[in-house]
C-alpha cells in the first residue's frame, strides 16, 4: 500500500512538473524502470488530458482576452514554431515547458491529437531515460551518496 501511495504522489508531480518524476523516483529508492514509468504516465496523462479537453474547450466556449496580440513571449515561442514545428515543442516541453504549457502550445496551434500523443510520448521516454539515468548515475558516486543519505 505504501509503495502505490507513493507512486500516485510522484505521478500527481508530474502532472504538473516533469522533473519532479526523476526526482521522487530517485528520492523514494524507485529503480531506473520504475521512474522512467512513473515519470512518463505523469506526463502523459496531463498532456492526453489537456489535448482532449483544449479542444472540446475550444470548441464550446469563446474567450474575449483583451491584451496585446503580439507580445514577446508570444513572438518568442511562434519563432520555436517556426524553426522546430511540433517536435520541437515536444523536445523542449519536458525540460523548458511543462506538460500543461506544451500541450496547450501544441493544441493552439492546431496539431492533430495523434501526433501531438506521439511526439510528447517520445520526449517524455527519452528525458525520462536522461534525467533517471543521470541521477542514478549521480547517486552511486560515493560522495553524492553520502551527502544524501
């Protein structure tokens, strides 16, 4: 009971922050499998559910925001558009953005479900992998271990 508890506590940061996964993985003595898991289910459960409800979202209701159309966050990330396209954003999403911001990024700009699924599936497993692999990597120096345990 108490490990699924803590599984469900890591998976609910990663909703939110993707780095949070590596991090209470590593913390909770999780093995690289266990986090790269509980990181990507984390990440792609926010990003499935801001993918399916930004667009029902955007076809129910109308938002009237009235504020500068182009401001430099705005220019800063069409520019990414422009240079990356999707996998762009998906590459940048787990490090830079969170799974909200890039999924909202992603459905804003129109990106079939499918692709937008896939692209964040593949950044998530592969800076799962990075990230885990690195603090792993990280705790079994003898002078990390010390420090932490």
């Amino acid at each position: 009971m108490e490990y699924f508890l803590k599984f469900i506590a890591i998976w609910f940061a990663c909703l939110f922050k993707f780095i949070a996964g590596p991090v209470l993985g590593a913390a909770a003595n999780y093995s690289l499998p266990e986090i790269i898991m509980v990181t990507v289910a984390g990440m792609m459960s926010s990003v499935a559910m801001v993918t399916f409800l930004g667009d029902w979202f955007k076809s129910h209701w109308t938002l009237r925001v009235s504020e500068k159309k182009f401001t430099k966050k705005k220019r800063r990330i069409v520019k990414t558009w422009q240079k990356f396209g999707p996998g762009g954003i998906a590459a940048l999403t787990p490090i830079i953005l969170t799974p909200i911001g890039g999924s909202i990024i992603l459905t804003a700009f129109n990106v079939p479900r499918r692709i937008i699924m896939t692209y964040m599936l593949v950044s998530a497993s592969v800076w799962a992998l990075i990230l885990g692999g690195s603090i792993h990597w990280l705790l079994s120096i003898p002078f990390f271990d010390f420090l932490l345990r």
